[in-house]
C-alpha cells in the first residue's frame, strides 16, 4: 500500500489542481516482470462532465529509473563551474600570512562549510574556491567575511550566449580581499586617518571581522581608556589602504626579553611583584590588558652587558619579574628607507619612538626551525638492502625539498610549521582559531534552510 500510495502521487493527472478532478475508485496492481523496470497499475477513476458522471478504467505505466543524491551527483558529475571565490591576502613582506592559515585551519575542520565547494586550487597569495551556483559562492564570502577582515566585489564575464532562447551563460568571480594585517604585526597609522590611533604607533592584538589595535607606546595612566582601538575593513580601502596603515615590522622579527622590573601604572595598583593578581583566563577577577611600566633586557645580552630597556606597556597583568616576553627591538633594527620616511610624515608632533615594544608572553622555549635540528641524525646503513633503503630515503628527501621551494616560491614556506608551533606556545591565539571555527558553525547555522521531510522517493516517473 505505501509503495502504491507513492506511485499515485506521481500520475501528474491525478494532481489536487489539475482540471477535471478525479476520484479514484479503485487501484490494484498489475504483474510485470521483476527486472524490467515497470511497474503497472490499473485504475479505475470517476469524474462528472455537465452533470454526467462518468467512470473508466485505465492502465498506467511508470518507469523506474537509478538517480543519484543532490552530494554524490555533484561529487561524481563532471560539471563545469560558474562562480569562484578568490581569497587573497596580499603582504608586500615575506611576513607570515597568519590570517590566511586560520582560515584555512578552520575550513579544514569544519566539512559543513565546504561541502558546496567542486574544487580547491592553490595560488601565490591565497586560494580559489569553485562553486556551481553563484548563491553558494556569495554566501561562502559571507562565511570568511564574519571569520576575518576582508573586502568583497562581484564581478561578472560572458562565457557564451544565445540569441534565439534570449539565455546567456555567465562564470562570476567573488574576489575576497582580506586586510593585508596579520596578529602581533607593528603598523604605523598616518596622523590624517579616523580614530583615537591616528598619528601613533600600534600593535594589532586580533584578528576578527574587524582588526584590533592597541597603542605600542602608551602614555602612563591608570586605565585603557584611549588605549585600544578597531579597524573595519571598508574603514582600511577608503580610507587609503596602505598609504594610512602602512606595516613596519612583522611577527618573524620579534626579539626576545627578560623581564627585570614590572610597575603598574594605577597608583591604587603599586606593590610588590608576589602580592599582584595576574591574568591566567576570565575568572582571574582582573581584566586581560593593564598598563605598565616594564623593565627589560635582551635575553641575548642577558649577563654579558648592562643594556636595559624601560617601556609602557599594555601586558602588565600578564608579565611579572623573570618572565620571558618577546618584543620588537627598535634600537639594532635596520628599518628602510620608504619607512622612514613614511614615519616622519605619519606620526603626531608629540609622539616619541619608543626603544622596545612588548608583544606577548613567551611560553615556548624552541621555534620549529629549533626542533628541526635538534633531530638525532639517522644511523648510516651498513648492509646492502639498508643501503637500498637509505638511497630511496634520500630521493625521497630530495623531492619532498623541491616540494618545499616550489612552497616556498608560492608564498607558503613553512607558515603551516610555524602556526603549529605558535598554536602549541600561545593560547591566546588556539582561543582565537577556536574561536573563528565557532563562528564558521554558528553562521552555517544561521542562514542553511532547516531540512524538511518528504516521503519522496528517488524514482522517477
């Protein structure tokens, strides 16, 4: 009865609007052989005509044919795209591309967000995303949109047409340009660009939907009041992109310091060093971000020379006497010459260069590059089939290095290695990768349909 029941839905006559409606009396089934795909049904159905009733009985044929899932067929079809999303983010340095790898971490573990993405190709500063429909794409830009700072432009381009159905067939491009700052970066903010930062030196602390700024050389005060700020992305290319927010260092040029003196600036907040409260999570009881003012020598020159270093900084809740933080060393950097003369132009009359600016709390002792050479090397072979194994270890070697410089090259070098590694050492930034795979799910969660149940089936008539 229910495969009956289904086989009436799909009779296109027997539809609730179609004209005349028919009553069914009756309905039974006719034999047909088990491999020929047909199935049989005798009906016998009423109507009346002009007040005349009238009563037939017919025969009615359905074909049964295989049909694939919305998934396997978009899988297994060899289908042609319409519309790519192009991620970009575009550094002028050699400077890790952190923003890039997040979103590439999260979307790696997140199958959900991907699953209408036909193929992934990798290019110098980012990746495409092909998709079938342009509703997919936009709404995938949507997704990287809400994760990280970026811009997004719709372009179209006519692939052919047809002038007697009046149909074209179009391939879009949703070009994803994402803020060319990555977390931990040194920026330079031009005296003429909107916000409480204009003219000063600042630190990027986040990276969300909009980036996140704190002054690198703060005043002395008891609060944060004036201290933090935030960049939308159309804030960044209309107010002139790089000409107002130009880069001075990157996160492969921090330097590390010991921490010899830490005194906050809040004059109700002065003690010793054992009695204050440091920030270790939100239910520590004091807020993440402090002012301070830090002693702090080069962990290099540490017992060798009496240089000392004295900054404010905003890491006051989190450092205390024998830490390890690492900082941008401002006095030995060799800066060029298009960055000095961008920050004789950029920055308020009253603003002093500081010597040392202090980024973050070391937690890790070695880099990747650390571990890479303190491997125990490999034994050398001795009989014959390990030496076979040892000339096949080698040539695998060479082809995994060229794998690397062709890496390399593209842009990629060692970035996912060194992401780990600072996964591994800085906490902060696995809750901000957590953090944006979250958002990722939440946002899928928001706009897909809900499913609705059906008691279709996948024949078809």
């Amino acid at each position: 009865p229910e495969l009956l029941g289904i086989c009436l839905k799909h009779i296109p006559a027997l539809a609730p609007n179609a004209s005349p409606k028919l009553h069914i009396a009756d309905a039974i089934w006719v034999w047909t052989e088990p491999n020929s795909m047909r199935l049989k049904v005798r009906l016998t159905v009423r109507t009346e005509l002009q007040s005349v009733k009238i009563q037939q009985r017919i025969l009615v044929v359905l074909v049964m044919k295989f049909k694939q899932c919305p998934e396997c067929n978009r899988e297994y079809t060899n289908r042609t795209w319409h519309a790519v999303v192009q991620l970009r983010q575009k550094r002028n340095d050699d400077g890790p591309r952190k923003g890039l790898v997040m979103l590439e971490m999260a979307l790696a573990r997140n199958p959900q967000i991907r699953k209408h993405v036909l193929k992934i190709d990798s290019s110098r500063q980012g990746f495409d995303f092909y998709f079938l429909s342009l509703p997919d794409a936009q709404k995938f830009g949507s997704y990287l949109a809400r994760v990280a700072p970026m811009q997004i432009k719709t372009t179209k381009k006519l692939v052919s047409t047809d002038v007697k159905n009046n149909t074209a067939n179009m391939k879009y491009t949703v070009t994803c340009d994402m803020v060319p700052l990555c977390r931990d970066d040194l920026v330079m903010v031009h005296k003429s660009a909107k916000g409480n930062l204009s003219g000063r030196l600042c630190l990027v602390t986040k990276m969300s939907s909009v980036v996140h700024f704190v002054d690198a050389s703060p005043k002395r005060s008891p609060t944060m009041e004036g201290v933090t700020g935030e960049l939308a992305p159309e804030t960044y290319y209309k107010g002139g992109a790089e000409k107002m927010y130009k880069m001075l260092s990157s996160s492969r040029r921090l330097t590390r310091f010991v921490v010899l003196d830490v005194e906050l600036c809040g004059e109700h907040q002065y003690g010793t060093d054992d009695s204050r409260t440091l920030y270790e999570g939100p239910s520590s009881g004091v807020d993440k971000f402090a002012l301070a003012d830090v002693q702090v020598a080069r962990e290099v020159d540490f017992g060798v020379n009496d240089d000392t270093f004295r900054c404010v900084t905003h890491l006051g809740n989190l450092l205390q006497v024998g830490d390890t933080v690492l900082g941008y060393d401002l006095v030995s950097s060799v800066l060029s010459g298009g960055a000095e003369w961008a920050m004789d132009r950029c920055f308020n009359s009253s603003f002093v260069m500081p010597d040392v600016v202090l980024v973050k709390k070391a937690r890790g002792t070695e880099t990747a590059e650390e571990e890479a050479n303190n491997d125990e090397p490999r034994p050398k072979a001795k009989s014959s089939g390990s030496k076979r194994r040892e000339r096949q270890r080698k040539r695998e070697d060479k082809k995994l290095r060229e794998l690397e410089a062709a890496a390399g090259r593209m842009g990629f070098l060692g970035d996912d290695a060194q992401f780990e590694q600072e996964l591994k050492n800085d906490p902060d930034l696995a809750e901000e990768l957590r953090m944006a795979e979250l958002q990722l799910v939440t946002v899928q969660e928001e706009t897909e349909p809900k499913p609705q149940h059906s008691t279709g089936t996948d024949d078809k008539t």
